[in-house]
C-alpha cells in the first residue's frame, strides 16, 4: 500500500523568506507524485506533479518540487514566499494499479507573516 | 476555466437520514472520484468511477454508501443512513485521459455534518 507522511502540520515562514515543505513517499511501485494546495473555502487546486523524466518539476505560482527517488521524498519549495501563499498544502501519490486513486499526506497549513 | 462543482456547500442532516452529494464534473472528463475529510484528518480516497461503475473503493465505502452518474452531467454520492462519524468534508474530483487519468481536478467540497 501506498504512504504520504508530511513533516509538520504547521509552517510559519516569513514574506520573502523561503517556503519549505517535506513530503516523504512509500510506493511499491514507480509513483506519480503531486502537491495541492488548498485556500480557505476552496477545492484542492493543483501545484505540480511528477510523473517520469526530469525529476526537478515547476508548478504554479512560482513553487517547485523535486523527486529524488533515494530519499524516496519530493520536497515543495519557493524561494520567496508571498502573503497570498498563506494556505494548506498537500502531497499525495497516485496508485495506477487501483483506479488512480491518491493517497494524501496530513496537509501542511502555511502562515505568512509580514 | 472550466471547474468541478459541488452541491450544495454545506448539508446538515440528523442521523439516520439518507444525504445525496452532487457534483458536476468536467464536462469532457471521463473518471470520477469522491474523497472525504474528516476534522483534523487526512483527505481520504472513498471511490473511483469510469464508464458507468466502480473501478477501485475503499474500505470506508461500505453499503451505506452508493454514487451514481445518472445523467451526463452529475455525478452523486449517496449515503443511506447517516452516523455521526460520517461527518466530514467530502471533495469530489473528475480527470480524462488527455492529462492522464492521475491528474484529478477538485471541487470545493460538501461539509456534511450529521446531526
């Protein structure tokens, strides 16, 4: 079975300060990864995701993820974090052997202080 | 852009009762898929649905739940007998096979509380 564990439920960061978020994966087999992020009132919106090919991936709003299959991790980041950065984000893994299905981390909630 | 709309944004309910969660999905969009929140917890993956039946559930999705696509547009997630513990976010999310199937859009959600 497929795993998500995010490190820290909270992240406190300052604007124009760097943005990290830890993902750790567990997958059987070579996994699509992906980062959403989740504004208040709103759906999941999609940051990134990873499939195959070039392991270091740009997404939206100036964040990036990168897979590194030996750490078995795929790290959100954004140098330079923006007050409307402020939002929960959430790693997950799809597993195309049982309908696509994602399995979700525990959500990082990200604060931005001026 | 298009977008994943749910219905309606929040449902009370009292225990015991029958709820049905609709969704729109993509109009072009072929797989379908309902996930839960519950307060506190991870999101988590109830049921996948492409061509008109189930393709993967989990373990949460028991009896008392069913989804249905009765026409060409919605997508619903009923639950017959409403528990407590059946309180909870609930996302519904649509994909194609242009993106690949694993890219999944989402709606903003159902908070169901149960009563």
């Amino acid at each position: 079975a497929q795993s998500v564990t995010q490190l820290g439920s909270h992240v406190s960061v300052s604007e124009g300060a760097l943005v990290l978020l830890r993902c750790n994966y567990s997958s059987s087999v070579p996994p699509y990864l992906f980062w959403y992020v989740q504004y208040p009132n709103q759906g999941l919106q999609l940051l990134l995701k990873y499939t195959t090919g070039a392991t270091l991936v740009k997404g939206i709003n100036g964040f990036e993820a990168e897979f590194k299959k030996s750490e078995t991790s795929f790290h959100l980041t954004k140098p330079s974090a923006h007050m409307s950065d402020a939002a929960e984000y959430f790693c997950a893994v799809s597993d195309q052997a049982a309908g696509n299905k994602l399995t979700f981390g525990g959500g990082t909630r990200v604060l931005v202080k001026p | 852009e298009p977008e994943v709309t749910q219905t309606p944004s929040h449902q009370v309910t009292q225990m015991g009762q029958e709820v049905i969660l609709r969704c729109v999905p993509i109009s072009n969009h072929l797989y379908f898929y309902w996930y839960r929140q519950i307060l506190g917890q991870k999101v988590e993956f109830l049921v996948s649905f492409y061509n008109n039946e189930i393709s993967e559930k989990s373990e949460i999705f028991d009896d008392q739940f069913s989804v249905e696509r009765p026409d060409g547009s919605n997508f619903t997630l009923k639950i017959r007998s409403t528990k407590l513990e059946d309180s909870a976010m609930y996302f519904c999310a649509s994909s194609d096979l242009a993106g690949g199937p694993y890219i999944q859009y989402f709606g903003a959600g159902t908070r169901l509380s149960v009563l």
